[in-house]
C-alpha cells in the first residue's frame, strides 16, 4: 500500500539485520545489493530463475520502531504470478527482484535464497562446507546481430556480461565457441553462460540454466570414489565407486612405481586404464543422476602422489626413488578433456596439490576437511595406506610427514591377509583363560560363536582376514599372553580352523610391527620437532581409520596415548577435501597456502628416526600409560 | 691488456653508439645489457649458444678519443676457446658473455647477435619483418633436488627461470609438465625451456636448444599454403601447398556453406578434413626440413571467415545468411593439438582477426603485409576470391569492404572455365583486323602462334580457360571491337578450336561483367565513404592478383583508373601476413588494434550501391580516362 505521504521507507533484512531506507518504487533485490546483503540471483532480476525468494515478517518490530506487513510491498505482477503458477511458489513468499518497497517492511531471506549456503556436515566431517563454487551460472540477454555492424556473437556476449552482470575481461575456450552460436539462436538471445573464476566463459546453454553440477573425485590406490554434487546446493546427488583397474598392474602403490621401471612405455598405460575408469565412473554418476553429461562443469582430484602423477600422465618414477621429486608440488588446473573425462568440453579439472614426495593431495584434501589449523588443541591427523600420512600441530605450527608403514595395514605381506570384503575376518575376541578366538565377518552381523553362525556366514565362506582385523588379532593375542612385548609367539595362533587354517604366524606379528613402529616413529618424529609431548586429539582418516577400534590400536602401539574419547574418524576426509575444493573456491586458495606453509619432514632423512623406529617395535612401548585402557579392555596386568 | 692504472674504460657499442665507461674486468654482454645494447643470449652467459658473438673495431676513434684495439679485451678463456673449436667461431669474432673490458674499446654487434632482427623482404612485399618471435628459448640450470626439499621440480625450473631469466608470474601446461622430470635428469639439471609470451613454459628439452621453429599457414578455399620458418632468423625454410581436400564438398565457398547446411553434422567433416591435411602439410615441412616435429612451437593461420571457422570447428551456417554473423571478431588462440596437428604438444596457433562477416582473417594478414596506414597516399588493396576484399585509405582512415563478385573470376560459372592449372589458357591477344586469337597455355613458354606450340604444348591438351585468361579474353574482344561496351557480343567467340571448343560465350561476358561490377561497385563505395575522387595506388593481393595483367583489369572496368606503374601485385599478402604475425609478436597487437579500428562498410546495406553496381556493367565505364592506357594496349579509338 502506497503512503502518499511517504517519499521513502524503512526496509530490515533478516538474519544479516542491515537495514536502510529506501525510495517508495525499490525493488526488494536492489535494496538488499546496495546494503550487501546476500540475495541469489541467476536471471539477473527478470523473474525466471526464482532464486531470490524472500518473505515477509509481518507485525511489529519495536527495536526497528516499525510494524512490517506484506501490504507495504507491491501486489505481484504479471511476471511474478507467471512464475508462481508456474513454479508452484510458497505461500507468501514474493521475488525480491520484483516486489518493490511501499513502505517499512522486514524482509526474511532464507538460507535457500542465499548466494553463500552452507552444507551441514556428515557424520565424521570436521565442519560444514560453505557453498562458493568457481562454476557460476548468469543469464544474459545478447543484442542482435545486426548487417551494419560486424562484432562477432562472442564480442556481443562480453558486452551483455559486462552490462548485465559487471564481469569484465573475459575469455572462451574454443568448444564454447563452436557451440556459441547455436545457443544464442535456439534461446532467441537469451542464453545462460557458465562463468568460471570470474575470466572464463566455459559452457554456454539456450534459456535459464540455474543448476550446475560438479565431481569430486578421490583416485586411491584400491577404490576409485566419485560424489556428484549441485554446485548451488552442495547437495551430494549421487556417490559411487570403483575399484582402480591400476591393481592389475600392482596390488601396492610401490609395484605399480616397479611396474612402469621396468616397462618405461607403461605408465600411459596405467594412465589411459584409470582415466577411462573415471570417465565411466562420472558419466554413470550423471545418469544415475538424470542428468545431461554436459551440465557436469567441473572436477576436482585428490589421490595420493603417485596416483596423482599417474592421472595426470606424469611418469611416477621419481616417486620411486630418493628423493622422491614430485614434477609439481603446486595444484593443477587442466580441462576435463585433457583428462579424457567426457563431460561438458569446456569443463575443468583442479587436482589439489600434493605436499611431498610421499605426501600427497590426498593428504592435502584430508587436511582441507580437518582445518586441524583453525585449533588450539594439538591435532594428529593419520592416513593409513601403503605409507601412513602423517598430520600433526594447531593454528600456531602443523608438520606433514609420510612414514613407509608398507601394505601390511592393508592385508598384504600377512600369511592370511585379504582386502576388506565379504568374508574377512574383521573383529577379533581371544578368551583370556582359555585362549580361544572367536571373530566376526565382513558380510554377517554374529560372532563366529553366536547360535546360527555357520548359516549366515557369507556364501564364500571364511577366506582371510582384513586390516583392522590383523589389528584385533594382535592385540587381543597380547592381551591374552600368547604374544610377549617383544613380539614373539610360540607357533601360529589358529584363528580359523578349515581346510586352509586361517592363522596368525610369527612372521605376521613383525610385519605388523615393523609397520606399526613405523607409524608410531613418524608421529614420535613430529611430536619431537613440534615440541610437544602429548596429543590432545586423534583423527583416523580414511577406510581403515573408519574399521580399526582405536583401543586396539593403541593397545598395539599404532598411536600415541591420548583419551580415547578425543579418538574418531573423520571418514574418507580426503574425499571430503575434494568435495570441499569443488563446492568452494575459497578452500582451493586456503589448501594451496597452507599446503606451502606446512613443515614437511623427511622421515627417512630424519636422524633418530630409526632409533624411534626400533624403540617403537615392543608392543605396548609404553605401559605405563595403559592405566585408561586397562578398564576398557582388560589388559593383562598379571601376565605381561 | 690489462693498464695497471685504470680503474675503468670506454666502451663504445656499434651500430647503436650507445657507450659507457665500466671497470676492468666487466664482460662485455654485461656492459652491452646494461647500455640498453641489443645482443642475444639463448645460453645466459656460458660461452655455449654462441649468439653473442661481437667484434672489435681495430684503430684510432677521434670522435670517442680512443685507439680501440682486439688487445683491450680479455684474452679469450678455456670456455670461449672451446667453443670457438667446437663450433668454428669466425677470426676476430669474439663471445661478449666471456670477454672482459680491460681497456678502451669499439664493440660491433653484427646483426646476427641481435635479438630484435630483420627479415628482407622478398619480391611483392611491401616491407621487411622484424623478429620478434612470440615464444623464445631460455636455458637455465635448475638445482638438484633434495631430501629435505618438498619443492618440485617445476617449482625449481620457476625459480631458475625467476633467478636467471628475470621471469616471474610463469604458468605451465600439462604436457610439458608430463616431459620436464626426464628432461631435467637428461640434461643433468641443465635444460632449455621454450617461453611463450614470458608467461608460460610451452615446451623442453635436455641441455641447450637454441632454434625453435613456427609455421604460417593461409587456409585457402582452394589451397592451403604454409610456410616453415627459423623463429631466430626468420628465414623460410620449407614451403609447401596442399588442395584444399574440403573441395570435394563443394568447388566454392557458398556450396560449402550449403552442404552443412543440408547436412547439420558435416561441419565436422569439412573440419577434419582439412585439419588432417594440415597436419600432413605441417609434418611434411618439418621431415623435408629435417626437423623434428617438436621444434615446431607456434603456428600462425589466415583465411576467409568460412575457412577460419571451420578450421576451428565453428559451424558456417551464420557467415552464409544475413547478417553474415561472425562467431568471434577477436584473434584467437588455441593450442595446436585442440586443432588436431602433431607438432610439439605445449604449441599453440594463434588465428588472426576477422574484420567481418565477408572480409576474414585473410584479408587481415593482407593488411598487415601491406601496412596501408603506413602511408600518406590513398591505396586501394584487392584480394579477389569468391568475393573480393577491398581495403581502402591511408593513415588517417581505413574502410573494408567484401564485394560478392561470384566465383567467375576463378573461372567457375564460364562455360569453358578451369581452375589455374597446366592446359588452361592464361594469356589471349585478337588481332585488331583479322579478329584472330592466339593465345598461351599455363604449362608451356610458346605463344599458340609460335612454331613448335603443338609440340611443347601439355599433354593434358588445350582444357579451359582459368580466370586471368578471361580477363584478357573479354577485355582483347572489347579492344578488337567484338564485346560492345554494354557486353552484347554476336555469337560464341572461338578461341581455340578442337573435339570440344573453347569459346567466350555471350553468358560468359555477362557473368564476367556482373562479377566486374561489384568489384568496381565496392571499390567505388569506400572511395564515396573515404572522400576520395582517385586512388594513388593499388595492390593485388593473392594468386588471381599475381595472374592478371592491371591493363586488362583496367580495359575491363575491374579496378579505377591509376597510373599503370602505381599498380602491383602483393604476391601472397594474405601469407605474408601469417608470416609477419609468427615472427612478431608486437604484429599480432598491431593487427588486433587495427582490425578494431578498421570502418567496415556492408556493401549489401549501402545506400546506393545498386546504382553503382548497375553503372559498373558497361565496359569500359570510365572511357574518358583511357588516355593512359591507349597507349599501351591500342585501345580501339575508331572502333568504340
């Protein structure tokens, strides 16, 4: 209702509570930009895109000295009631673009309607990711082409975005160009445009476009993991997995590395069978999705150094040997197509960058999705693989380092060992008096003990036992006495009694060992160079941090003592690190500092390392410090 | 020779005549650089690339005051001695990065040590290139990489580059990102990198490389013509032309155009085929060079809008219909291997500017062979094809203009037309009273006349007539008093008979007289829009401009009146330009900045052009200015 009287009015924004006054006639959208408050917009104001939707907060605001009533905004219009009838808009909500103000109102944006959304965390994730993709879509309105005057599509495409949207200094790659043309006409000179950093017209589509979607895309050594994602959202549309078809030439990272040495041609083809993997990983991502493989914009990579050097078609030789030289320590951008990824043709890749020659931009994501950084308390973060990374400090000082645990974590060099799939032996339990085992499977939800087992047993039967279960094993059997501190048994403990024993043997225990000292040595290491003697929390990343039970892995002397209560998982947190890398462009500014900033060590340049290393072999290496495990699960204080 | 009472000593560098005064000891590169003296160095001072090599002027210098001589240098050291046996150095040739000031002495940098060089220009040219090329190689030695040092080995090549060569801000693409590590341990830590633009390392190699090589290519609707070129020197050294295999789709542009318009998926074609071709024609050069195909670092494209946008993969359609919209009026650049050629895969091609709709890249690399805004007089630049492209003016203002003269200049739609090839008549003389012709043949020295032609003439037999040979036919016919002035003729005019003979019909002369007419007619429309009553002089451009005799042009009304010895041909311009814009850099500024300048005129919009296109029919329009020509080719007084 228009006063009259009234030359301007008081409009209040919530939840920023900025406020102004502002001529009778404003339309909400123009109000809210010339206070900055945060209003989405992608038709640029035509009523098409319905991203600005807001609403009003009806009655008196005493604090503002103005009672707010939806009547103080102009009834909806032709254009807004199209797009209401069409779209199906809430009840009272308005298009900001179009309400205009017609006296004091209090606007409502909701989190939805807002350039800057948040995505709430996932169970195990550190914090919520901030929605900033690099991808922006902007709808634009081109002048026609006319005979008299010769500026190409393109040059009449720069101007609409410079009017329209203030985006100057703009460049195309060549297959928007070969696609510009078409749009244009087919949307009668109105197209959207994909814009990316601001500088780069990278897809172009007829009409309003207003979703944008992107991978993450975290290359490991076993699994390759892809989550789909809408670029404004943030929403994960779709995840899914596959295993990396590299193990043919390799079960561990190390014999792929041997692999290509030995056949120098080889690593474009370990390169050619991953890229193809991950071309058909994302476009069964879009279909899964329902989506047109052309709105997929952009991907980001994670994956540990040699995977990273062979999805970019970088030999990874060097990797193989001192000084382990990575070809670039900084992040890569690449098109998609480079890659071989068929997704839109002006998409582009950005592969976080790695740390060190063993510390890759797995480690980096993990980092990115911890922000370890952003705290006072001492954080260890660890990644266990074929090599262990290694994260450790606060806001003050963080250390990386990669410690060589080898693939004894993972099942491999153990007599039994196997990945983790149906059929492992994942938990473990040994009778402190009797010393007899009993255990779970992947695949069944009883203990081998249980009435019924041998009926829900998995179809393959019991074939081995996976990481976290070796872990089990070895602590239960020092738990029970049957393995001393040094190591030692006498003869192999049956686990499985079957046509093949599934048994832990003397040579199990020191590959475990060996492979736990290593890790504990590299947390020694930085807990040395950092200055501190203790760690106020634990974060286990990735699958065998989410499997392993962190009481057995300190029992073992896999990490150092710290309240069990301040030991969790932080899930596929590389993946996490892609994710947010994809969803915010900010974080990719954020890793690529901090990952220059971060004090690498050396492990294997270290000295003392090995004496760390040989001191960390005795299981428990610290007894001392067992007082809090002991309640938990029965430590042996007779017997050790 | 050392004078143990000096501190310092004049150096005076030729032919620049900068000089300066510097301490004993300082190496004359040093001294050279520190003046502002243009002297190369590929090697940065090691006594290895050789390209700063000086000589000392011997004598007495009055103007300086000083007595220069060979002895006030340093004696050459065990580097410089050693490259002077390795490589043959000149007597008294010197290297200006070891040889030290250690007295008075002249300096004379020949051209060859001198970065900024030129290339002379060939016959047709209109002015010499300077060298400036767009990537330029830098050897660098980079530290070796460390245990302790996370740093990669990109990020060391960056630093050296930094440390070395001043360049800082330096990017890097994939593929020479997938080649660095190996080159790096080839060279053992000493490398040449190749640096387009001082912004991005294009390409490397092992230890020092100091030639790097370019190809301009015109993409011709007919031919396509490329030219392999020393980016150092300049120096052409292959040149080689394919058939443009996209013929098969259609003999003229516009059948071209109309096959992808007929069928939508066949731009594709047209653009794998002739990249394919270009890519044979490129690879073809390099082998008949010598070269390895990877020293080819920078490619240079011209050609009509049709063929700039189908080279890049851009569909046609919109450059076949009104108003003639270009996809892109920018340069554009691209990397080679986007255009599918095999060369080194960090090259890029940069596609020079279309000016419009009908005027393209071509006619912007004739414009920068010719430089017309260089000049005082008005000079008018034709380069004929299936349409014309016209240039007009001088250093105050340029106009463009495309006029559709058809393909009948290039002998399509004549009844006996060929293409320029062995056994087309090229030349035609009647005789003024026996209305006889003689006429000779592309392939064979001898008038048709002379004794001995029916021996020596092709073997393919006497087959058509190619455009230049029209010109004279029509234009001899006109003279010899057969075509009226309003292009009546009585009856076919046999100029060769046989099994099938080869006649000037009455539809052949109508077809060359509307083509001639909008020839004229658009160059009668930029002088109306330039404010001009004559033109000072005129430049043919292209193979049709090398062919045909101004004369006839001019007895037929195809270009204004001029004094004869003001017209010439300007050879390939459109190709001298690619060349120009792949030696320098600076060029390919100069030719953007200029095509933005450029007043396009649409002849199909003019006002008037109707009326002139109509007055340019008869032959000759302009009889009262024939003066000139009477002379010269015995214009038919008693008969007109």
């Amino acid at each position: 209702m228009r006063s009259a009287d009234k030359q301007d009015a008081l409009v209040v924004f919530s939840p920023s509570g900025k406020r102004g006054r502002f001529a009778i006639g404003t339309p909400l959208l123009q109000a809210a930009r010339s206070l900055g408050v945060d209003i989405d917009s992608v038709c640029g104001g035509r009523a098409m895109c319905g991203h600005c939707q807001v609403h009003v907060t009806e009655g008196a605001l005493p604090k503002h000295g103005i009672v707010s009533t939806s009547e103080n905004l102009s009834a909806p219009g032709e254009h807004e009631q199209q797009f209401a009838k069409q779209f199906d808009l809430d009840e009272g909500r308005r298009l900001s673009c179009r309400a205009t103000v017609e006296g004091d109102v209090a606007i409502d944006v909701p989190a939805t309607s807002q350039v800057l959304q948040q995505v709430i965390r996932k169970p195990g994730e550190a914090h919520d990711i901030a929605i900033h993709p690099v991808v922006q879509p902007h709808f634009i309105e081109v002048s026609k082409p006319e005979l008299n005057q010769p500026d190409g599509d393109l040059q009449r495409i720069y101007a609409a975005l410079e009017q329209q949207w203030q985006l100057r200094g703009l460049s195309c790659g060549l297959p928007v160009q070969q696609r510009l043309q078409q749009a244009l006409r087919e949307g009668d000179w109105q197209i959207t445009v994909a814009v990316r950093n601001d500088n780069r017209i990278i897809a172009a589509w007829p009409g309003l476009r207003d979703r944008l979607y992107g991978v993450a895309i975290d290359v490991g050594s076993t699994t390759i993991a892809a989550h789909l994602c809408d670029l404004r959202s943030g929403e994960v549309l779709e995840s899914s997995g596959v295993m990396n078809p590299q193990i043919r030439f390799g079960e561990d990272l190390m014999s792929r590395v041997s692999y290509v040495m030995e056949n120098p041609e080889s690593e474009q083809e370990l390169t050619t069978v991953v890229r193809r993997s991950i071309n058909e990983l994302v476009l069964g991502l879009a279909d899964a999705a329902g989506l047109d493989r052309n709105e997929i914009v952009e991907l980001t990579f994670v994956g540990n150094p040699i995977m990273h050097h062979l999805l970019l078609g970088i030999s990874p030789v060097e990797l193989g040997r001192a000084p382990f030289t990575l070809a670039n320590n900084s992040s890569i951008e690449v098109t998609a197509s480079e890659l071989g990824i068929g997704i839109n043709p002006g998409a582009y890749a950005y592969v976080l960058p790695c740390i060190a020659g063993h510390v890759g931009a797995d480690a980096a994501g993990v980092l990115l999705a911890e922000e370890p950084w952003e705290r006072d308390d001492i954080s260890l973060v660890v990644d266990v693989g074929t090599n262990a990374e290694i994260l450790l400090g606060n806001k003050e000082r963080m250390l990386a380092a990669s410690s060589p645990t080898g693939p004894a974590f993972e099942g491999a060099q153990i007599s039994a060992g196997q990945r983790a799939a149906a059929g492992a032996i994942e938990r473990v339990r040994i009778d402190r008096e009797t010393l007899e085992p009993r255990y779970k499977v992947i695949g069944c939800d009883l203990w081998s003990d249980d009435p019924g087992f041998d009926d829900q047993r998995p179809e393959v039967g019991i074939t081995g036992i996976c990481g976290s279960g070796i872990i089990e094993a070895i602590a239960e059997m020092y738990l029970a006495g049957i393995v001393r501190p040094n190591g030692s048994i006498d003869g192999d403990y049956v686990l499985h009694a079957g046509d093949q024993n599934i048994a832990i043997t003397q040579a199990d225990v020191r590959a475990i060992q060996l492979a736990k000292a290593a890790l504990y040595a590299g947390v020694c290491l930085l807990m040395a160079e950092r200055g501190v003697e203790r760690i106020d929390r634990i974060r286990l990343a990735g699958a065998f941090g989410a499997q392993i039970d962190a009481k057995y892995a300190m029992v073992l002397g896999m990490i150092p003592d710290c309240d069990l209560s301040a030991v969790s998982s932080a899930g596929n947190a590389a993946g996490t690190g892609a994710r947010i890398a994809l969803l915010n462009k900010d974080a990719r500014t954020l890793i690529e500092d901090r990952v220059r900033r971060i004090e690498k060590i050396e492990t294997a340049a270290a000295p003392g390392f090995q004496d760390m290393y040989v001191e960390a072999m005795g299981i428990p290496h610290l007894v001392h410090e067992f007082t809090q495990l002991a309640t938990s699960v029965d430590l042996p204080k007779a017997k050790a």
